[in-house]
C-alpha cells in the first residue's frame, strides 16, 4: 500500500469522529462539521480536507503546495500560498470532486476566516505591485494618441508593425524600441506632422484602399446609398484643397479575367456621399479586353482638405425572388466553388493634390495653430505657444524649459527650408518621436525605500486612467486636475472614471480591452475549410465580430449587469448574420437589437433560442474551433481562462505528441478525447478542459446549431472542475449565473490586467475581492467593476524598487 493510500486510512476515523458519515463519493457533502479548535477555522478545514495531499512528507505534494508547512492560524505570513489556496476553494475545485467534500457552509466559514485575514494584512500593509517604469504606446494607443492630440485619424495598421502579446493583451510587452521600429515611428511621424500641418509635398501624396478577396460584393454595403451593392467605405484625410485622382481596379481571378462580368454595369465614385464620377464597364468579347476592362475607371474631381469617406459602389440591379432563393449559398466570392455573380471592388487608388490651392481649414489645423504669427517678429514666440500646447498634451504632464530646446531647434531648421508652417511641421515631427511622447514613463521618486509602497503620483495616474478606459491620452479637464494635484482623492478618481466611461473614446474598451479579451482579434485569422464551410466570407465574419462588440458596448453605455454577457435571448444581428443563425425576418446590412427568447429561431434551446450571450456567438465559437472541426479542449480552455479565471495548468515537460493514427478517425470527438485522457501525462489538464467544451458541442466550427455529427446524435453533457454536470450550453450558462462573483472575479481580472499593463499577481487578489464584493450589491454592473479598479490600491499605488 502506498504512503498516500495509508494516510487516506488514518484518515478515516478522523472523518468519522468530525461527523463524517456519509461514503466518500464525488457527490457527498458534509452537512455538519465540528466546532473550530486551536488550529482555528482554515488549520481545521485544511486539516480535514487537504492535507491529505498537500504534505510535506510527499517529495512531490499535489500542485507543488505542501499546506502542512504553512501556519494557518497567521496565513499573512505566507500569503501568496493561501492566494492559491483561496482561489481553488472560491471555484470549488478543491478538494477534487472525486474526494470527500465539505459542505458548502463549511465552504464559506473557511474561506471567510481565510480571506478575512489575508484582506486585514493587506489593507495594513499594502503591496501593489508594479509595472514597468518605460512602457511604449502600443499601435492602438498610438493612433488614439494622435486622434486626440491633433484631431487627426490614422491608421496605425498601415503606419507600424503589430505588438507582441503576453497575458491575453498587446500593452504588456512594449518596453523596448528597436532601431527598426524607431525607423516606422519616425517615418509615422514625418507623414502625421504633413497631414496636420498641410504643407505641400514634394509629390502627390498616394493612398491605396484594398478589399479583402472574401468579401461577396452581392448585397447593400451599410455606409453607402439605398440602391446601390457592394464595394466599399474607406476613411481617408486629404492633405491639401485641391484636385485628387482615383483609379478603380476590378476583383479578377487567377487567369486574370474579371469576376462576375457578364453585362454592363454602372460603378460610381463618392467622396462624402457626394457623387464624383460614375462608369459602366463592359462585359469583355476577348481574352485582351479582360486585361483593359477596368483601365478608364480613373477621375479627376476637386476636394478640400481634412477627414473624408470615399466610397465606390455598384448601382444595384433588380433581380427576381425565384432567382435569388435558387442560389446555394450567400458567400460569392471563390471562382470554383461559389463564383460571383457581378464584378466586385478589388482596390480603389486615391492621389493628389495635383494641383493645390491652399492647405485649407481642417481639424486638425485648428488643433495644431492655436495661435497664428503677426508677422515675422512674432514667429518664434507663436512657435513657442504652439509647441507649449501639444507638448503639454502629448507628454501629458506640464512643460519645463528644458522641454522647448530640441522642438525648437526643429522649426528653425524647418523655418529656414520652407516658411513658417514647415518649421511646425518637422517640430511636430520632433515630438511625436520623443521619447516623452512614445514612452509612459513612471519612475520613483527620490528618496523612497526600495520595496515600499507608494502614490501615483496625480500626473502618472490620469495617464493611467485615461490608457484605460481610453487607450489615448489625457484631455485638459482630466490632466489639469492632475495638475491641480486634485486626484489624491479616490473620490476625485472615481467621478473623473465615470465620466471618461460616458465619453465615446470609451469605446476603446469595447474594440482594444474587449477584442483581446474574447479572442475577436483572431477572427482575421481563421479561415474554415471551404470545402465544409463553403458559405463562409469576410462578410460573415465581420458580422460575427460586430455581434459581439455590439452586445459589450451594449453593456458599457446601458451600464448593465456584466452577467448581460453570458444571459441568452438578445443579441444584434443583420441579415447575413441571422441568415447564418437561422433567424428569419431581419433584413438588410444594418445590424439591430433582436429579442429572440421565445421566437424566431429555427433552432431551440430552453431559453427559446440558441442565440444571446457570448457562449452562443459564431466569433467566440468560430475562434475556438480548428478549420475542419469543433475544438471542445480550446472552447473548454477558452471557457476556464476567460469566464472563470481558472486557466489549466501549463503542459508537464517532456510530454510526447499524441499521434493521430493512435485513435481512430470513427470515432465521435467525445470519443477520440477520451482516448487522450487514457494518457496519464494529459488527463490532468484534459480532465479540467474538456467537460465544459463539451457542452458546446451543439455548435458546429463556425457557429451553426445542429444536433447530429455524421449521422451520430450529439452529447453535450459538459461539466465544470467543480464536479458539477449539466447538459449543452443551456446547463453551462445556468451553472456560471450560480455563481456569478466567480465570473465577476474573472473579469475584474482581465480588466486589472489590462488597466496596469502587467500580469495579477496573488497581491492583487485582495483588491479584487474587494471590488467585486462592493459591485455585488448593484448586480455586478460593469461601471461598478471599472471604477472599483480605478480606485483599487494596485491602480493608485506602486511598489519601489
């Protein structure tokens, strides 16, 4: 008999004299439990329940954790243990649902008495952490921090490479600058500094607008006129009043030929909604007249400087209703598979100005001059005034002399080549490669002891709180509080937090913290085998990714329950997207609140529908999945990590790949799973992974509800690492809202992560408690969670190094 083995004997008459009466099954629960003693509430639970695997007389005790060594009756004294240990009794997931298992009274008196004391040491001596002292804006902070400096859009996409991710989020791992990436930055800089400014080129400035060649082009695209179908809307800012060109280039196939030009069609050119130019292409006699059908799709039209939307678009033809339900698919983008039915957009080349008339009036103008010279004399003084305000903005803190020297020597060079306003330019230029710019620079002060805690400082933390809840910089009334020294207050925080979150730039959240989050950025990426998915396009997954911005920002601005993001019965759909579902009766491109419970789907679930919350959405199923099939260990995963905070453990070392021959291809996926866990090496992790993907399994890998696989019914029994078990998605969104502070806590996390740019540590925990604690009595309202971080100890403070 093995040591363990024996120690679960001894153990018995332990249990039985504490009222252990029950037979040990993963469903027993002991109802009454004896009076704490001297080892106190946590020595007493632990004493039953756990130390029977975590001892120090094991060489390997479970999870590296030898609870026998810690003093429960003091757990301040090893606290980040006990963070592990609260964390597994929070879930439930300790003791193993296999075990014998406390009752749930006992649940919360051991975890009380725990957290109690863990939450008293923390708030007496306080341990926030820290981030890095140099932080790099990353590509979306970036274009945010432009937009808001200078009125000016850009997309950083086009402008600097993507930013590497750790944690879940790209704001994490940005402390270095590469001699490459300096070369973007500054090249970024040079074109930024010409757009807002609006000096004149050497050359025509040249934008190009490509569309991605999985769009179908067959149907009303929102943002252009009823009446017209396909192309597409490109947001673009024109340097200087003046003439510009475009040029229109067709989708063609491999041969070179022109999709879906059979007959004439008209094409027309919009700036602003406004028409400028309109076509007809030909429908070609010849292999040559393919090669030229689209080569007088060129205009010349007038426009003014500043932001615009151009749009090319299709008038669109009237079609039959016998013909339109005869086609297979929605998807028409593929020449083998689901050709086009008409010549679609492939790329839309703007130029210009050709001949200028003047840099114009444009936002950003307005922004940069907020002083113009009264002559020659007054030139360096307004450089100066200028300079004051956008560095003030773009270091986001007050402006000392020392700041001007480098600026300024910038617009005298730039002076002296080109006048006034091309000395601005390359000054602007100059700032936006400063290091003061580029950089979230949080230092200690002098004088601190290494390893104590400290106050943001009021100028950091507004940048602090505007990176979060904006991904951009501060605006005056935020950073001339700071100024004022008026954010010491929690108070002060809490108002300036709720009213950043009621401002659009909120919307950050939504398309930064919330993309990361839920994994939409992958979207882009997955592409499902077309063979299987043969109606799947880039229409259909923009769609899903919309759905599900569209229900967090829902969230966000209606200020609801967190818990509105896993409840079924509402979603946003438009009509390529309910099609997809099978919902009938919504229409046309744009998307709109849907009630579903109850109705309309052709599917059904106990809620009415199998449409609503996020595990019910083709984005969060698609990413999921794997091209040719579903993926219950990466929805499980996914499930784990994002909804309960309680990712599997990372992989043993040295453990080999299961070959695929090893299992049989006949088999049901549940099926070749369980084959998997049969290895030792991998059912620890698969045990925690697969139960709750299972419970998805309803939905196929692009997110379409079925309930047979190959001619096999489906199980969607799943279970959680809880040991409790229910049945399809219904059963796994019930038991997630039993507990709800389980995913709040989850989600407070996420947010803190992303807000400090920096992994939760177990000191953090107690702040997390906290604001989850104070969101309950509001239902776990998403305002309550965000201004509970802004206010939290590791957001206001920083630990010295």
């Amino acid at each position: 008999m093995t040591r363990r083995g024996s120690r679960r004997l001894l153990a018995v008459p332990v249990l039985l004299a504490a009222g252990a009466l029950a037979a040990p099954s993963p469903a027993t629960a002991r109802p009454d439990e004896p009076p704490a003693d001297g080892r106190g509430e946590v020595g007493r639970f632990v004493g039953l329940f756990c130390v029977e695997c975590h001892t120090r007389e094991d060489q390997k005790p479970a999870g590296g954790l030898a609870l026998d060594e810690l003093d429960a009756r003091d757990p301040a004294r090893d606290a980040k243990d006990w963070e592990k240990v609260v964390r597994k009794l929070a879930t439930r997931q300790m003791p193993p649902p296999s075990s014998i298992r406390p009752s749930e009274r006992s649940f919360e008196k051991a975890l009380a008495a725990l957290v109690g004391a863990l939450d008293r040491e923390a708030e007496a001596h306080p341990r926030p952490g820290r981030a890095d002292t140099f932080r790099r804006l990353n590509r979306t902070e970036y274009q945010n921090a432009v937009r808001d400096l200078l009125a000016l859009e850009v997309d950083a996409a086009a402008l600097l490479p993507p930013d590497e991710s750790s944690r879940g989020f790209d704001n994490i791992t940005v402390g270095d600058l590469s001699p490459t990436l300096l070369d973007r930055y500054i090249a970024a800089a040079q074109r930024i500094g010409r757009l807002a400014v609006g000096t004149a080129g050497r050359s025509p400035d040249v934008q190009t607008f490509r569309v991605r060649a999985d769009i179908t082009q067959e149907e009303h695209v929102e943002g252009l006129p009823p009446g017209t179908r396909g192309g597409a809307v490109f947001a673009c800012t024109l340097p200087r009043d003046g003439e510009y060109e475009v040029q229109l280039r067709l989708a063609r196939d491999r041969n070179e030929h022109v999709e879906g030009l059979r007959r004439a069609h008209e094409v027309e050119v919009l700036l602003d909604r406004e028409r400028k130019a309109i076509f007809t292409v030909k429908a070609p006699r010849s292999e040559g007249e393919h090669m030229t059908a689209d080569a007088h799709l060129k205009a010349r039209f007038h426009a003014t400087a500043g932001p615009h939307t151009l749009g090319v678009t299709f008038i669109k033809e009237s079609s039959s209703l016998m013909e339109t339900k005869r086609q297979p698919y929605q998807a028409h983008f593929n020449t083998h598979r689901h050709p086009r039915q008409a010549p679609a957009l492939f790329q839309a080349t703007l130029a210009g100005p050709y001949v200028s008339s003047g840099h114009g009036d444009t936002p950003s103008r307005r922004r940069v001059f907020v002083r113009e010279p009264a002559g020659p004399g007054d030139e360096e003084p307004c450089a100066r005034a200028i300079l004051a305000a956008l560095m003030r903005r773009a270091y986001r803190r007050p402006v000392v002399e020392d700041d001007f020297r480098k600026p300024m020597e910038l617009f005298r060079s730039g002076r002296a080549e080109g006048g006034f306003d091309a000395g601005i330019e390359m000054a602007l230029a100059g700032v936006l490669v400063s290091p003061e710019f580029l950089f979230r620079i949080e230092p200690d002060p002098p004088g601190v002891p290494a390893g104590s805690a400290y106050r943001v400082p009021d100028v950091e933390l507004a940048s602090r709180l505007s990176f979060f809840l904006w991904s951009s910089i501060p605006d005056d009334e935020l950073l001339g509080l700071a100024e004022a020294g008026k954010l010491a207050d929690p108070e002060a925080v809490a108002a300036q937090a709720r009213r950043m979150l009621a401002d659009p730039r909120s919307s950050s959240l939504v398309t930064n913290f919330a993309a990361q989050w839920l994994h939409l950025r992958n979207l882009d990426a997955i592409t499902p085998d077309l063979r299987l998915f043969p109606d799947f396009d880039d229409n259909l997954r923009q769609a899903f990714r919309r759905e599900t911005e569209l229900l967090f920002e829902d969230v966000l601005r209606e200020d609801r329950s967190v818990l509105d993001l896993i409840r079924p019965g509402r979603t946003y759909l438009n009509e390529r997207l309910a099609r997809h579902y099978g919902i009938p009766n919504v229409l046309g491109s744009r998307f709109r609140p849907v009630d579903l419970a109850g109705a309309g789907s052709q599917d059904g679930a106990d809620s009415g529908t199998t449409r609503g919350g996020l595990l019910r959405q083709g984005s969060v199923l698609t990413v999921t999945s794997y091209a040719t099939r579903t993926s219950p260990v990466i929805r499980g995963k996914w499930v784990l990590e994002n909804l309960l905070g309680t990712p599997p453990p990372p992989q043993p070392a040295n453990v080999p790949a299961l070959k695929d021959r090893t299992v049989s291809a006949s088999l049901s996926v549940r099926d070749r799973l369980a084959e998997h866990r049969a290895n030792v090496a991998c059912a620890g992790c698969h045990t925690l992974m697969d139960p709750p993907g299972f419970s998805l399994e309803n939905y196929d890998a692009v997110g379409r509800w079925r309930s047979a696989e190959d001619g096999r019914p489906i199980d969607a029994t799943g279970g959680l690492p809880d040991g409790r078990s229910f049945e399809g998605v219904a059963g796994l969104e019930r038991a997630l809202m039993a507990r709800p502070e389980v995913f709040a806590t989850a989600l407070t996390e996420k947010l803190l992560t992303f807000a400090l740019g920096r992994g939760v540590e177990p000191s953090d925990a107690p702040a997390v408690r906290k604001i989850v604690r104070e969101a309950r009595a509001g239902g776990y309202r998403l305002s309550s969670l965000i201004v509970g971080i802004a206010t939290s100890t590791p957001f206001r403070m920083r630990s010295a190094r």
